[in-house]
C-alpha cells in the first residue's frame, strides 16, 4: 500500500461540487427517462440502444461494443436488446467471423421508433441539462466531463 499522507479535507465549494455532481448524476438520466416513457414511449436505454446502433457503421454492433456504448453490463445490453428485438426495432444476429459473437442491427422500424422519439429526447436534454450551462464554455465542461469519464 502507497504511504498515507495528510489529507486536506474538502473545502465548502469543493463539497457542495461533489454533492451536486452525485445527485445530477443519479437524477438527471431518472428525468430523461420518464420524460422519455411518458412522452414517447420509450425508456432512455432503449433510445440510447438504438441511437448507437443508428450510428454505427452498417448501423449494427456486437453485443460487448454496444453495451459499452451504453454504459451497461452485457446482461443488460441483452434483457435491453430482447425488449427491442420484441418490437421489431432490432435484430440479433451471430458473428460469421469468429461464431461466439453476437451482433445488434437497427431494422427499419427502429430507425423510424428513433426519429420519433428523437424530438422528446432533444427536448428533455435541452430542458434538463443544456438551458442550465447558458453561458458557460460548453467545449470546455465538456472537456472536463471527458477527463473525469476516462480517468482511472
């Protein structure tokens, strides 16, 4: 173990900072999600699923790339993927090259679930989050947004 060294503690700003950033955290995405359900239809892992994919080359992906894409273990990617596959808005399919592999493809009709969600979602990311930060230097929060998600 690294030796211990003397801690400063967090200032009032500094506290109140991280205190905030846990609750958006956990709130925010739980608004997008019933803005989502009760307006479209659609849970916000079921928009993110299909945006990814509707982005992606060929707009398929494996199964492990897609539930990183979506921040989800694989096992949520798959109970997800099922819901979609149900409707009709995705398709499973195995990996030719290697056989292990799953993949996720967008069909027409998910394409079209998207584009119809698309405006709630656009809305609710406007209202929920982008109106909060007029003002600010987007390019950078979301620099540092980036520095904080890749740090180890």
């Amino acid at each position: 173990m690294p030796p211990v060294t003397a801690l400063e503690p967090l200032d009032t700003d500094e506290d109140a900072l991280v205190r905030a950033l846990g609750r958006v955290m956990t709130v925010v995405p739980k608004l997008i999600d019933a803005d989502l359900k009760r307006d479209a239809g659609i849970s916000l892992t079921e928009y993110s699923t299909l945006m990814h994919l509707s982005e992606s080359r060929d707009r398929r992906m494996r199964m492990s790339e897609l539930a990183a894409a979506c921040d989800l273990s694989l096992s949520g990617m798959t109970r997800a993927v099922a819901r979609l596959e149900i409707e009709g808005f995705v398709r499973r399919f195995q990996c030719d090259e290697d056989g292990r592999g799953w993949f996720a493809a967008l069909t027409a009709a998910g394409l079209a679930r998207l584009e119809a969600a698309y405006p709630t979602h656009l809305e609710a990311t406007r209202r929920r989050i982008l109106d909060h930060f007029a003002g600010f230097d987007l390019a950078e929060v979301a620099r540092v947004f980036d520095e904080l998600s890749t740090a180890d």
